[in-house]
C-alpha cells in the first residue's frame, strides 16, 4: 500500500458558498447511506464546516418556529420633536473643553446625528419613561423590557 502524501499551499482566498450550494450540499449529507466525510472530500472543504451549517439550519429553524409575543407595557406614545426656542441675545463664545469621554466606535455613531427617525417614548407602569427610535437593536430592547417586567 502506498502512502499519499498531499501538500497544499493555499494561494487562493476562502471560498464562499451560496444559500443553495450550502442546502445541496447539507442535502447530500442528509441523504441515507452517505457519510459527511464521503461529502467533504467531494466537495475538497472540511467536515467541520458541514456541521457547522447543520446547526446554524437547527437554530434557524428554532428561531423561526418561536410565537412572537406581545409584551404590554402601558402606552405608547410617539412624539414630535419641539421646535427649537428663538435666541435674540447674542450667545457668549465658549472655550473648547476637551471631553473626558473617549469617541464613539463608528458603529454607535448614528448616520444623522440629531435626527430620530420613528421615535416612540414608552411610559412604563412603574413611572419610567422609555425612548428609543428606529436605530434601536430589537433583541436589545426585547431584553430591556423582559428587565423591566421581571422588576415590576
């Protein structure tokens, strides 16, 4: 028996697959009879990476299959925002004063800054007044209000 000896000297960038080769591939894993390895040496990408996709499919398909629900916290109020009050008195100049906070990461940094679209305040039954716009992380803010539930 000879020994295969394969050296490989990645010169090319990763690849990536598309929504449909990944399911014909998963779909070629799946099927009866055929490994995952039978299906990664075809295909020249590691078993890992199968597994991987399976079980990113498994939580999809969690994720898609949970009710979505309702959370009641009092009313929902959307404002608009004041107009700005007419200044008549010269303004004073003011000197720079260097901030002790550091800059934003870009990522925090809202594209217009001021602007808030679809601004909503929500008034919690505790008292507890809630502002968020459009630039809100819906898992960020279902996370905030589960908080404020399980307190009340």
């Amino acid at each position: 028996m000879k020994d295969r000896v394969e050296i490989i000297a990645r010169t090319e960038r990763r690849r990536k697959f598309s929504d449909a080769e990944k399911a014909a591939i998963l779909a070629e894993a799946d099927a009866e009879g055929v490994s995952v390895r039978q299906v990664a040496e075809r295909h020249e990408i590691a078993e890992s990476l199968i597994y991987n996709w399976r079980s990113a499919r498994r939580q999809a398909a969690a994720i898609a299959s949970e009710a979505l629900e309702f959370i009641p916290y009092g009313a929902i109020i959307t404002t608009e925002p004041a107009a700005a009050p007419a200044v008549s008195e010269p303004q004073k100049t003011q000197r720079s004063v260097p901030s002790p906070m550091p800059p934003a990461p870009e990522e925090l940094i809202r594209p217009h800054p001021g602007a808030r679209p679809g601004a909503i305040d929500i008034d919690l039954p505790s008292g507890v007044r809630l502002s968020v716009d459009s630039y809100v992380n819906e898992k960020a803010l279902a996370r905030v209000l589960r908080a404020f539930r399980d307190v009340s």
